[in-house]
C-alpha cells in the first residue's frame, strides 16, 4: 500500500470514528432529588425557596430547552448554557406561599436536549395559618416517634425507570432517637438509611423503588417496611405503586402494527342502589390491531372490586370480554360513588385503560 492511500485511508477511518461518536454520544442529566419537601410552613414564612441539583454525566453536552410549572406560584431559574460532560448545576425554584392556607404539590416539567421525555420535579408542603404542635402535624405514632400517614404512595412507575418520594419522621420523646431501615426488598431504597433526630425534632428521608433492580411485576404492588427505633422494630410503614409497561422508545412503524383494544362502553351509572348490593356489569372489546392484545394486570380504587378478563392473549380481530363484580358495602347511605378499574395492557396506544361503574342511592 503506497504512503498516499495509507493516508487517505487513514483520514476515512478517523471521518467514520467521528461520525460513529457523534451518532452514539448522549448527553444525561442526573438530579440529586426529584422532590423537595418544604413541610410544614405558616403564610406569614413568605416565599420559600429551593435548588434541584443535577449533573451531566453522558459524554456530550445537554441544554434545558424550557422549565414548565403546574402554578403560577411556582417559579424556576436556570442557565440556557449548554451544560458540558461531567459539569453540574442547579435548578432555582421561588414558591411564592401566596395563596393561603393548603397543602401543596407542584410540578416542574424540564424539557432537555438529552431525552424526548422531560423529567418531572415535584415541590410539596403544606401551608398554615398559625403554627401547629407536633402532636397535631404528626398523629400517627410508634415507638416514639410521629409520623403524618403510614403510607407511602410512588405513583405509577414507567418499567426500567426510577421513582421518589420523601416522608418525614418527628421524634416525639425529649431524648435523641435513632431511626433505621434495617430490611429493604430489592429496588426499595431510603435515604438516609438511619438518622439521629434530636429531642422533639424532625428528620426527612427519601424513598425510591428501581424497577429494572426490583422484581415487582405488572399493576400495584405494596410493601411493608419495618422502622427500627434505637435498634428494635417498632412499627411499619407501607410504600406502594403501580408498574405500568413503557413505549416511548418504541418506533412508530412498530406502533402502527401493535395490538389496539376497542372497547364498547367504558362506563356503566346505576342509581337508588341500596348500600350491600351486588353488581355485575361486561365491558366488551375487540382487538383492532394487528398484534395480539394481553392484559397483564388488572387494580380497581376498591376492595370491594374483582375483576376477570382474558387469561391469553386476544388475536387480532377477536374480541373479549371483561367481568366486574362490585360490592357496595363500602357504601355509604345517601351517597354516589365512582368505581375505578385500571387495566395494565401491552398495547402500546392504551397501556392503561380505565373502566368506571358509578354507583348512587
């Protein structure tokens, strides 16, 4: 090979080792947290302000395009810089703490040059108008400490990705307390996994499930988690959430062929039901798709609720049918109440469909 075409050779691999890695480079960002707790506020505190960390550790750079808030209330500043490989930097929030009186959950939607799907942060509280005992912001209790509710709800989880929340842990004794979680099924994390809180203090921790770490399987899952207190159990608090299938990366010419439920009512309205009674209604369906339609999970807002659909998949332009059988004792007399059943499916348009029975008497 003569020292000409070694050359051109040469500048032909280094053209495709450029493309290659402008093909496969990708930026990420990483957040510290996903939501920030203010808690317990008084309307006289004024605006309260908070940061939402975040890291670029992909290998090219990353621009937050726009910051989109659920309130008016809830005010973001950040850098329209590019954001280079392996620096970080912070998202500003200013939440006003105008409007009185309430508890509080607001969303920041940040659309990134990194992923077609924006990334939600969540800012929570609750706002009073005179300042509260810890007796009466914490009134669960156990093994001395208080807690504002045993249940912990993750909301739904998109598979492969990560989900968090936080929760705060008073210490209702007048002595220092050390708070653990000794026991944590697979993908189930808390931070920090033991703390000190002081005498008639406070203490936050976050909580995220992992879905590609876990094993949880389709629909709602719920977990007890033990809460030791100075090295012995003393209570459990629950942590749940719903797994729902993701198509976000899946190409539209594979949509276009994928299964596609068309059901023939999605609601049914009874009314001068007694409290007890027992109903039982059909939904019907026919696969318009081209793919075989499978419901993986069935979860209802009710106990009282059971629910049987098809056990193997629907062809395409079969149909199908789902059961519902609810019993209204949960009822109360003189009231309407909506029944909700929520199907997991691998139907790429209607991964989940919801089915009511409202019910009045």
């Amino acid at each position: 090979m003569t020292r000409k075409n070694i050359i051109i050779l040469s500048m032909i691999i280094s053209c495709v080792s450029l493309c290659v890695s402008r093909v496969y480079a990708k930026g990420e960002l990483v957040f510290e947290s996903m939501v920030h707790d203010f808690g317990d506020i008084l309307i006289d505190d004024g605006p309260q302000y908070c940061e939402f960390g975040y890291k670029n550790t992909g290998d090219s750079p990353v621009v937050i395009h726009n910051i989109i808030s659920s309130c008016g209330c809830t005010q973001p500043q950040w850098s329209k810089a590019p954001i280079r490989p392996g620096e970080s930097g912070k998202i500003k929030v200013t939440f006003l703490n105008d409007q009185g009186p309430y508890p509080f959950d607001k969303v920041l939607t940040v659309y990134n040059s990194a992923t077609s799907r924006p990334v939600l942060l969540r800012l929570r509280g609750t706002v009073h108008e005179k300042k509260k005992s810890l007796e009466e912001l914490y009134p669960v209790r156990f093994g001395g400490t208080g807690l504002k509710s045993r249940n912990i709800d993750l909301g739904q989880i998109p598979e492969g990705r990560c989900e968090e929340d936080s929760f705060t842990i008073a210490n209702m004794l007048k002595k220092s307390i050390e708070v653990s979680f000794p026991e944590l099924p697979e993908g189930m994390s808390v931070s920090p996994r033991s703390a000190t809180i002081g005498a008639r203090d406070v203490a936050g921790f976050a909580i995220s499930y992992d879905s590609k770490a876990g094993k949880a399987g389709w629909g709602r899952t719920s977990y007890e988690l033990p809460v030791s207190v100075n090295g012995n159990e003393a209570g459990r608090i629950s942590a749940e959430f719903l797994l729902k299938p993701d198509f976000t990366g899946m190409p539209a010419s594979k949509k276009a062929f994928a299964a596609l439920p068309v059901f023939d009512k999605s609601s049914y309205t009874f009314s001068d039901v007694p409290a007890g009674e027992i109903i039982n209604v059909s939904f019907r369906f026919v696969n318009n798709g081209r793919e075989p339609f499978e419901i993986y999970a069935s979860d209802a807002n009710s106990e009282n609720i059971t629910v049987k659909y098809p056990e193997n998949p629907t062809g395409p332009s079969d149909s199908g049918e789902i059961r519902v059988c609810v019993d209204t004792s949960d009822m109360m007399e003189n009231s309407e109440k909506l029944y909700i059943i929520t199907l997991i499916t691998n139907s790429p348009s209607r991964p989940m469909v919801n089915l009511f029975v409202s019910v009045g008497n």
